[in-house]
C-alpha cells in the first residue's frame, strides 16, 4: 500500500524548513485554497507553475443515472493536467524502458504445450537455483556481503543463468550465485542499478521502504534500455522467451516486501494460461454466402426446380415395353391384334413431337379479362390446349403469365388427333409441356 | 491565473511581503513534488489527493500493421477530487 501524507504532515514539515509557526503555515494554507477556490469560480481555469493546471469543465451525469428530485443533472468537474516535469519526476522509475515490438513467434497465440513445458523447464531451473543459493551464502557468507552489482550481469536471463550453474560445480562458483543474486535483486541493488539518484529519497529510506519496486522489478529486463535498444534485438526476444509469463504477471510481481525474493510457483502453472482464437467472422461470412447462393439459385432455376419436385411427387409410370420392329413386322405377317394398338400409338407420338403451325384460322386481339385457356376452351373444347396458342405466338408473348392488352393472337389449325381430349396419353403429354412452358 | 498573481494576493490576503509569500508557495510546491517522486499520494490542500498510479504493463496491436508491442508499464499522476468540493462545484451555474 502506497502511504498518504496527510495535510498535517506537510504542515509540520514546511514549519521546519521556513522556521516559521505551524499557526502561520496554517493561515497560508487556508488563504491559498480560498484563492484557489475563487479564481476557479471566476476563472474556471488555474496553473501552478510546478505542478499544473486545474480546470473546471462543464460535465453531466449518464442519461440513464438515477437521481434524486431537484438534482442537478450537469454540473461542473474539477480536472488536473499534470506539467510535464512533474510527469516525467514521478515516471523516473519507468523511463528508461521503451516499448519493444514482439517477435513473430509471440506475437502470435503460443501453443499451450509449448507454454506448459516453458513453464516446467522454468520451474526446475528455479528450484535449481535456490538449493545452490543457499548452499553457497551458508559457505561464502562473508564474500557476499561486499559484493557490488554490475550493470552488464544485471540483465541475465533465466536460461544463462542455468548453463553456468551446470558448467561449474556448486563451492567453486561465486560468480553464479552473484548472478542469481543480480537476478533476483535485493532492495538496495535495484535503487543503484536504475539509477534513481535522489537524496531525499536516500535520506527518507526508512519512511517509503515498503514503496520501492525492488522485489520484483527484474522482470522488467525485456525492455531495453534505450542506449542498447539499437545494438541486438535478438537478444531481447529470447530474454522475452524466459520471462514472457513473468511479465503477463502484470504489476502483481511487484510486492512490497522486499524481503521475499521467492516467486510464486503456482504461478507457473498451464492453468494460468488463456489462449483465444477469434475467427467466428469467417463462418459468418461463409454462412451468409451460402444464404446468397442459395436464394439466387431458386430464382433463377425456379421452372427447373418445380418440374425436378414434380418428378419426385407424380407416380412413376412404368413405361411399357413396346415390340421390337422386327417382332412387329412378324406380328403384322401374321395379323395379329395386337398390330392396330401399337401402330396408332406411334403414329399419335409421331403426331404431337411433329406439331408445326403453318396454317391458322383466326386472329383474336387481347382484352382485359381474356386468357388463352378461355380461348383453348372456346375453340377446342379444353382449357389445357391453351399451349398451341402460346407455341404458335411465341414471337409476340415474352412471358406466358403476362400477356398486355392489345397484342394480337393467331389461333392455329390443329389437327383433330391433337385436339383429342379422351386420349389420355396426349392430356399427360399436353401436361408436361404446360409444366415445362413454366404457366401458374 | 498565474504564480504571479497568486503570489500577490496571497501576500495581500495574509498581510506578509511578496518575498515570503513566494518562498512560503515555492516551498510548498516542492515538497509536494518530492513526496512525489517518490511515490506517496498527497493531499492537496482541500481540493483532493494526488495519487500516484500505476499504469501496467500491456500488450498492444498495432491496426495497420497487426504486429504486437509491449508497452512499458508508466507511473502517472491523478487528482482524486474531494467529497465536499464536488458537491461545492454543483452548486456554480454555468
């Protein structure tokens, strides 16, 4: 938790640095905020060379916010817009870091395997650590403490720490477990190495001990400094690799308490980690596509499409087998009966597939209210036959249901076999052709 | 509203000279700054506190060209305005 200085502890401190009452200090504080106070009623606007500008604007409360009666819904706000040395003293801590562009490798979603076994490899490689750190500061108690950081180890990866740690057996390596040390940071390191040079601070130690980000502040070597940005960015990504997952920590690594160094191993856990993949756009985009494609199909295909579902629901007629010519030469040698029936059968087939209109009987100019059919009915004795007419006109109707009035029909000569409305075979045969024609 | 003119009616107001009024506000602005700095939240007369936030740490696309940054994490200052001048400031017309 971050302290607050009270209004009281300032008061005290400035009697002390002006020599003067805390009474006096007092009546200066309250002269100052009434001034303040006025010159933003009338004003609406204050700057504080040191600290700012404070303004009021004008701002309303949300549409559907409930309120009491008589309240009012737009009123003023105070805002503060810090200068910008203010800014850039309270970001000191932070400055030196510069935003670093991911590699391709992290910038797309890691696989959770990949993460899991990071995760373990990392998790063995501390444990490694800590058993040689203790080992070491039990036996070389007295070289560690007049150790003093380097700038150049302070940035070591999880990983070089590892191969030193294996190349080198565990009394003979000081260094190593100075580079865990650097790693893992103690309170007083962190102020030097970031170079916070401030004597109030230094000097105010005890009183904002607790506010200092040095425990966990080492997750921050993925950014750069801005000197060494330009020499090696490959050697940033891999430093990301490592400590990747201690920076999606976020600013929960840095706690207060100096004093424990030891991370949160569950942490570590594949648990931790969410991966998401947002494509629903894509079946979306498809779906809709479909939809199209479908219902341009059905407009356009449409007299296909109903005779297709006609086909589906009409009886299938299995068709007779007819003689073949041989045996119905053979039938005819020997007079049979059965020669008629088959001989008018071709000869009705031959009779509508051969339908030609050359001659024509009248010419009938359309009215309001006239349909073929009604025509077909009126010459031929059935509203089915209405298809010679249209057949016979097909070069003044473009569209069978519509036909505009005024347009001039020829009636046709037909021939009585055509127009045989007890023959069954050529009422179904008239049907067909009526589907096909596409009439409603 | 200027330093300038604070000062001056501050020392009008309090009965002092300018020159003390002027070190009384200097000093005062300083020692708000160093608290500051080193990361105390302050109260501000009886305008508010000054809280000093941490903005995290994050991971950033960039639309054009969909490639990810990590931006630092930054310490930023905020006045946190207090109950009875939010109320004080409802009562002015615009």
């Amino acid at each position: 938790m971050k302290t607050t200085v009270t209004k009281s502890d300032l008061i005290a401190k400035l009697a002390k640095r002006l020599d003067i009452s805390e009474e006096q200090v007092v009546n200066f504080i309250d002269k100052l905020n009434e001034l303040i106070l006025k010159s933003l009623e009338s004003d609406k606007k204050i700057i504080i060379n040191g600290l700012g500008i404070f303004k009021l604007v004008w701002g309303s409360y949300h549409k559907n916010a409930k309120l009491q009666a008589g309240a009012p819904r737009e009123f003023y706000k105070l805002k503060f817009e810090a200068e910008d040395g203010l800014k850039e003293l309270v970001n000191k801590e932070f400055a030196h870091l510069q935003a670093i562009e991911l590699s391709e490798e992290l910038s797309s979603n890691m696989p959770l395997d990949a993460l899991s076994k990071q995760a373990v490899e990392i998790k063995d490689v501390l444990s490694e650590i800590q058993d040689v750190k203790g080992a070491v500061e039990y036996s070389n108690a007295a070289t560690t403490e007049f150790y003093e950081p380097q700038k150049d180890n302070f940035s070591i990866t999880a990983t070089e720490v590892e191969q030193k740690t294996e190349d080198a057996p565990i009394p003979e390596t000081t260094e190593t477990t100075e580079t865990a040390q650097t790693y893992y940071q103690s309170p007083t390191s962190v102020t030097s190495d970031y170079g916070i040079s401030n004597s109030s601070y230094s000097a105010d130690n005890k009183d904002y001990s607790g506010l200092s980000y040095g425990s966990g502040s080492g997750n921050y070597d993925t950014y750069k400094p801005k000197e060494e940005f330009t020499e090696s960015n490959q050697s940033v990504n891999t430093s990301i690799k490592s400590d990747y997952e201690d920076n999606k920590r976020g600013f929960g690594g840095y706690s207060d308490s100096n004093e424990n160094n030891d991370f949160d191993k569950n942490y570590y856990s594949p648990d931790n980690v969410v991966i998401r993949k947002k494509k629903t756009w894509i079946w979306l985009l498809l779906g809709c596509l479909v939809i199209v494609a479908v219902a341009c199909g059905y407009l356009f295909m449409k007299p296909q499409v109903c005779k297709f579902v006609n086909s589906f629901f009409s009886k299938k007629e299995t068709p007779t087998e007819l003689p073949a010519v041989d045996e119905v030469d053979s039938l005819i040698a020997n007079d049979t009966v059965i020669y008629e029936d088959v001989a008018i059968s071709e000869i009705d087939t031959m009779f509508f597939e051969n339908r030609k209109y050359t001659e024509f009987i009248d010419t009938v100019t359309i009215s309001s209210g006239v349909t073929m059919a009604q025509l077909a009915d009126q010459y031929w004795g059935s509203r089915l036959f209405w298809v010679y007419i249209f057949e016979a006109n097909k070069d003044n109707i473009a569209n069978a249901n519509r036909i505009s009035v005024g347009t001039k029909l020829r009636i046709p000569k037909l021939d009585n076999r055509l127009t045989d409305k007890n023959d069954t075979r050529l009422m179904d045969k008239v049907k067909e052709l009526e589907i096909a024609l596409g009439k409603k | 509203m200027d330093n300038k003119e604070l000062i001056s009616l501050l020392s009008k107001k309090t009965k002092t000279t300018q020159e003390k009024s002027k070190e009384f506000l200097n000093s005062f602005i300083e020692e708000i700054t160093n608290y500051m700095a080193n990361g105390a939240n302050v109260e501000f007369l009886d305008l508010g506190i000054f809280e000093n936030i941490v903005r995290e740490q994050k991971i950033i696309t960039n639309p054009k060209t969909q490639k990810k940054v990590l931006y630092p994490p930054k310490n930023v200052v905020d006045l946190k305005v207090a109950k009875p001048i939010k109320e004080y400031l409802k009562t002015i017309e615009k």
